[in-house]
C-alpha cells in the first residue's frame, strides 16, 4: 500500500514538474515573442520617423528652390536687370532700344507652343514654334532699318541666281552681318563681295586698278574701301585707289569705334521707336 502511494505521489510530482516546465516554457517564449514585437514595433517607428523626416526635408527644399527660383525669374524679367541674361552688349546705335522692340512674343500661349511642337515632332506640322519669343527676323531690322535706295536689299538675294550667295555667307539674313549682342556694327566678313562679284568686268573702268585686276587679286577687302554696302552715305566714289579708306578706320568704324569713315551725313535715318 505505502508502495502504491508513493507512486502515486511521485507521478503527481511529475505531473506538476511537467506542467510547471510547460508554463515555464510558454511564459518564456510569451515573453521573447513579446519583445520581439516591441523591438520590431521600436524599429518600424523609428524607420517611419527618419523617412518622414527625409519627406519633410525633400519638402523643404523644393519649397525653398521654388521661392528662390521664382524671385531670380521675376528679377531677370525686370526691364532694368535685362542686362543679366542679355547674350551680350548691344550693337552700336540700338542702346536705347529695349528688348521687346526687337524680342517679340510668339503665337499662341504657352500650352499651344508646346502642343504645336509635340505635333512638329510627331510629323504632324511643317514647322516647330519658339517657346516664349520668336526668333528675331529680317521684319523686325527693316522695321527701322527698310530705305528705298539701298543697293544690295535682303530681298534681293531671294532670287534664284543668288543662290551660291545664299549658300556661301547667307546673304538673304540682315543678321548674316550684322549679328546683334556683339556690341560691334558689322560682323561679317570684309572680303564677302566675292560672293557675287568674282567674274566683275566693267567696259570703262573708272578707277585706276581695274576692277577685274582687284578680282584676280582677290583684293576683296577694298571693295568696301572705295563703295557703301548699302549705299545709305552721302559720298562720292573714289576713283584713285590709293586715296581708298584703309583696313584700320574699316576695321575700327565695323567694330562700332569712332564716325563713319564714308560721311557723316545719310540719306535716311534709322526709324528708331516708330
């Protein structure tokens, strides 16, 4: 009897000790289970705080580069800061023009610029748009600058038998020499007479070096030595070569230093504002 009694107390012993060590087990693993997910929770936190804090930041910045982007735009559009995007100094005679009597806007309002340039892309138009301002043109110098004695006129060099004088120094352009934002007069080349006149042959040639000697020279820089280009100057022609304007005063009167080495005094004026 005492030995069936001892048995079962010692199988309620370790009955208890197994369900003690089960518990143990399962507060243990309750508990590792649980600050785990603390831990998992602590990290996801911190990971959502620095993320936001990195969303605020790319906030922030956007909204101070688009505060300092938009005062530099009103500032550049300013009339009297024009001279800081200006692509440089204005040629002699234009500084008292502003930019829009040259600088036009172009058709359409923004959207309709851009969509005309999708189309362009697309193969849906012969012809793209500026965005914002159009391209300066020959309309707007002969605005000021039309005269209806002037020698060699851009139209002129539309013509079929001008075409080699199209190809070789773009003869049809006001801007071909006389490119603005150079802060000279003249920009081309002084020798672009060949262009036109290499095979110049005249029956009476009043000069005393002929003008097809000077071809055959290809003395070209004199040809502006003794003739305006435009023929704007009240001038006579001079007929003895060595009394011809010399390279210098061409080169200084091109580059907008000094008067006029052909006259001072001029058919018409330039129509500046009108």
């Amino acid at each position: 009897m005492h030995s069936r009694a001892g048995n079962k107390l010692a199988l309620r012993a370790r009955i208890q000790t197994g369900h003690s060590l089960r518990g143990h087990r399962f507060f243990r693993d309750f508990l590792f289970f649980r600050n785990l997910s603390n831990e998992i929770r602590f990290a996801v936190n911190k990971n959502a705080k620095r993320r936001a804090r990195a969303r605020y930041k790319i906030l922030a910045y956007y909204i101070v580069s688009g505060v300092v982007s938009l005062a530099c735009v009103l500032v550049l559009l300013h009339p009297d800061y024009a001279y800081l995007h200006v692509n440089g100094p204005i040629n002699t005679g234009h500084d008292e023009l502003a930019c829009d009597d040259c600088h036009k806007p172009e058709r359409g309002n923004l959207r309709q610029q851009l969509q005309a340039n999708v189309q362009y892309l697309l193969g849906n138009r012969a012809k793209s748009l500026a965005v914002g301002y159009r391209a300066v043109n020959n309309y707007d110098c002969l605005h000021c600058h039309h005269r209806p004695n002037d020698r060699h006129p851009v139209s002129r060099f539309f013509a079929p038998r001008f075409r080699e004088a199209r190809e070789r120094i773009e003869a049809q352009y006001c801007v071909s020499c006389h490119l603005e934002h150079t802060g000279g007069r003249v920009t081309g080349s002084m020798s672009y007479c060949n262009a036109c006149h290499e095979k110049i042959v005249l029956e009476n040639d009043p000069i005393t070096i002929s003008h097809r000697q000077l071809a055959r020279d290809e003395n070209w820089e004199s040809c502006l030595a003794c003739h305006d280009y435009h023929g704007n100057h009240k001038m006579e022609v001079k007929r003895d070569f060595d009394t011809r304007i010399t390279r210098q005063k061409l080169q200084e009167y091109f580059a907008g230093e000094g008067d006029s080495p052909y006259s001072t005094q001029k058919f018409h004026k330039a129509r500046v504002g009108s």
